[in-house]
C-alpha cells in the first residue's frame, strides 16, 4: 500500500483496465456497502439490490450449505478513517452469530492484522474463537506478513495446510480453493509457480460439474493494477479451471464491493471491518478514506453466501454492518 494519501479530483473519463471509463466502472458496481444479492448458475450473474430482510433462494432452502465471508479487519489500525477497528470487528462477530441459521463456516479473506505482530495475531484468533459456526478458515493479507513472509501467520493459522499457507476442501458437493498470493508481492499479487502446481493437480481430479469456490486477499484478475490490485500470474491459475461450469472467486484488499463476470469465472471482490478504501482514481494512493460522523458503517460488513447441492445455484448477499 502506498503512503501518499494527499486527495485529487476523480478523473471520470480515463479508461479502467478493462477499457471501461471511469464512469462506466462506478455505474457496473455496487460501492460502498450496498447489499447486492447475486445468483450464479453456470457462470451466469444475475443481481438485484437487496432489502436486508431479502433471503437467497439458496439461504432459505433446508440442507443448504452457507457460510459467511469477513475481509480485512486490521486488527492493530490506529487512524482517523477508524478509531475501533477491533470494536466493528467485534459488531461483526456479533452480526454473524446472530443469524437465524449457523453458518458451515466463516473465510476471513486476509489482512486479519495490520501489522502481523504476534499480539494483534493472538487478538483476532481469541476473537474468531467466539464465532459460532462449523469452522474457521483464513487467507493471508499482505499486511499478514509484514516483517517475516508470513511466519507469524502459518503460526497462527497454518495448520494442515501447504507451502506457504494454501489448502483446498470439499463441503457439500463444493470445492473450495483457498490461495497465497500476498508473499512474492512486487506490484502485483502474485501465486508462484508451486502454488499453480498445487492448483493444477487439485482440480485434475474432479468432474466438470463441480462448483468451484476460490479464495484469495488479492483479486484474481487485473482490477487497478496501478495500486497492486491484480495478480500477475491468475490467468494461468484461472485456466486450469476453464472446464469447470461454475467458478466463484472471492477476495478481500480492495475494501470495496465489486462484482466481475468473465466466461465462467464471477469475481466478487469483499468490503471491509476496518475503514474504507478510494475508488480507483479517486485519489493518488489507496490510503484510509475518513467517512463523515454516522457513515463509516455504511461502508463496512459481511458476505453471506449460500448454495444447494445439485442446483449449481451460488447466492451472494452483502450486507453492511449493523
């Protein structure tokens, strides 16, 4: 992340990575806590904005399998943009437990502290502990791995996994993938050769029908590239899942909601526990943006996913913190 915070005007006009304007780019997402709900079957998106009593068709079905995605906590902040993170972290601890169904699991997608200390590793492992669900997975965050390539991260949350903290499993007639590209960071995210192995070997045994879920801090395709928000190497990740009906990436570091479709791919990228992001653009540098008195949770949440096994059916539901 880069230090020059100082603000400019958003240039609206410029074109996006993906040869979108930028008014174009804001028009096809959804910003800053709006809560979209969006079914994926075979690779195709559906959405609508969401009420906050609105239940996916998934959610409400028995049997289905749901679980919960938090992002970016930075457990250790210390900044106007939030004087508590470890206060709205604890709200969405609080917000997930009081759920009208337990969640099969909870993913936090990375940047679990701000500044990979042990004390701020030790905080958010006896926080998650209070998390009433099946189980509790994570990914690394660049800010997770600040001082020792993730050391104090595999430490902490390491067990049973592979390399440099990947790992794969299998619920309810889903794959799940959860990936490493925070480590080898130049610009980009970056997975590396021995993870793309691991990929590719993974999913080379399982039929073309299968749901596929993966997990990563960095998007998995060039969002804004000017602020590291990519990963160098995904394309070659993302071809050994081209076979695959269904493939959902989840991620975190943008701090924002963003929704991307390309083939069978859907890209959704997470909001925040901590403090929001910019737009892309909207100022020189991703630095902590400081909300007006009574906003910051508008910007702030939780992602309920749920999906039934045979439907093929993903539902997305985004929900600002309450």
């Amino acid at each position: 992340m880069n230090a020059d915070g100082q603000d400019s005007a958003p240039v609206e006009d410029d074109l996006s990575p993906e040869g979108m304007t930028r008014r174009q780019l804001l028009r096809h997402t959804a910003w800053f806590g709006a809560a979209v709900v969006l079914t994926v079957t075979g690779g195709e998106v559906i959405s609508q904005i969401a009420r906050p009593d609105d239940v996916p068709p998934a959610q409400a079905a028995p049997g289905a399998l749901r679980f919960i995605q938090i992002s970016d906590s930075h457990l250790g902040f210390k900044g106007p943009a939030n004087t508590g993170v470890e206060e709205s972290f604890a709200e969405a601890i609080q917000q997930i437990n009081a759920l009208p169904y337990r969640a099969d699991f909870v993913m936090h997608t990375g940047d679990l502290t701000h500044l990979s200390t042990a004390g701020q590793f030790d905080q958010v492992k006896q926080m998650m502990s209070e998390l009433k669900t099946g189980h509790v997975f994570t990914v690394p965050g660049e800010h997770d791995s600040i001082d020792d390539a993730g050391q104090k991260y595999r430490k902490a949350f390491g067990a049973g996994t592979a390399g440099d903290g990947w790992y794969s499993f299998d619920l309810q007639g889903v794959h799940f993938l959860s990936l490493v590209n925070t480590l080898s960071l130049e610009k980009l995210g970056h997975l590396g050769t021995e993870q793309l192995e691991f990929v590719e070997k993974d999913v080379a045994k399982l039929s073309s029908d299968t749901p596929i879920v993966v997990f990563s801090h960095i998007p998995l395709f060039a969002l804004y590239p000017q602020w590291g928000w990519g990963t160098d190497d995904a394309t070659q990740a993302l071809s050994y899942l081209k076979r695959f009906s269904s493939v959902t990436c989840l991620n975190g570091h943008i701090h924002q909601l963003f929704t991307k479709t390309e083939g069978n791919v859907t890209f959704h990228s997470a909001t925040t526990t901590a403090y929001p992001l910019p737009r892309p653009g909207e100022r020189p540098a991703p630095t902590p943006v400081t909300l007006p008195a009574g906003k910051l949770k508008d910007a702030l949440g939780i992602r309920e996913v749920s999906y039934l096994e045979g439907t093929r059916n993903l539902a997305v539901k985004d929900v600002k913190l309450a």
